[in-house]
C-alpha cells in the first residue's frame, strides 16, 4: 500500500493530462470538469492528504459542483444565436405538389412561387396540398394538408 500511496500524485497528473486531451480532441465540453477534479485531488495527493479514496471522493465532488455550477452558462454560450434564413418563412405555409412524393423518392413542391425538392414519410400525389414542416438544405419536409 505504500507503494500505491507514493505514485498517487503521478496517478491523478495522468488524470489531469488524458482529461485536458480529451477536451481538446472534442467540440462539446466534456471533460473540462474532469480536468478541474483531478487538479484537485492531485494537489491533494501531493500535500499528502487523505489517502487515495479521500483524494478520489474530492476528485468527485470537485468534478460534480463545477459541472453543475458552469454547465448551463457553458451551453449557452456554445449553442450561440440562431440566425433564421429567408427560407425559414415558408415553414407552416400550404404548397401544392408537383411531383409526386414518396418515402424513397424525393419530389417536388411549389411554395412562395418558388419549387423545392421535397420528401415525406408518405406517398403524395401530383396536385395534392401539403404542408410544409421543415428545411433541410435545399429540401423541404412535408406532411399531407388536412382537408375541411
């Protein structure tokens, strides 16, 4: 057990150093807070304190509060502003088919005075009114309008 207890500085910097390569070879924060509780334990581990559960118990509880105190501000910082397109005003309007519409095939739509490729989890004949749902690039996703 001595032996263990002298490499537990080593241990928690091999934490530290796989945590902040970690977070750098990803977009989304996701190790960051890992990398805070591994400093924490191996300032712990390097003053001699505790032992290796008390280390790993502050390693955790480092690791949780900074999640849980930044996460929030840090998602919505990463998740930045939505900017809407021109495009995003023909969602919820009517367009008439074109072309028809199946789940394997894309067809046509005309909307706004402009035609779009389109696609839909149903077969929808040429003439028929739908609504649009979504854009995806150039493609709008459709759902059959509800007749009265």
């Amino acid at each position: 057990m001595f032996l263990f207890t002298n490499y537990l500085p080593i241990l928690w910097l091999a934490v530290v150093v796989s945590m902040v390569i970690l977070e750098a070879a990803t977009y989304q924060l996701v190790a960051i807070w890992f990398a805070l509780g591994g400093i924490g334990a191996l300032l712990a581990a390097t003053a001699g304190l505790w032992g290796f559960r008390g280390q790993f118990t502050l390693f955790v509880a480092i690791s949780v509060v900074s999640l849980i105190g930044t996460r929030p501000f840090i998602r919505k910082v990463l998740r930045g502003k939505r900017t809407p397109t021109n495009a995003d005003r023909i969602i919820g309007q009517e367009a008439v088919v074109k072309e028809p519409i199946s789940p394997l095939k894309k067809g046509r739509v005309h909307v706004s005075g402009l035609d779009w490729s389109a696609s839909a989890t149903e077969e929808i004949p040429a003439g028929a009114v739908v609504e649009i749902l979504s854009i995806e690039g150039a493609t709008v996703h459709v759902c059959p309008k509800e007749r009265p």
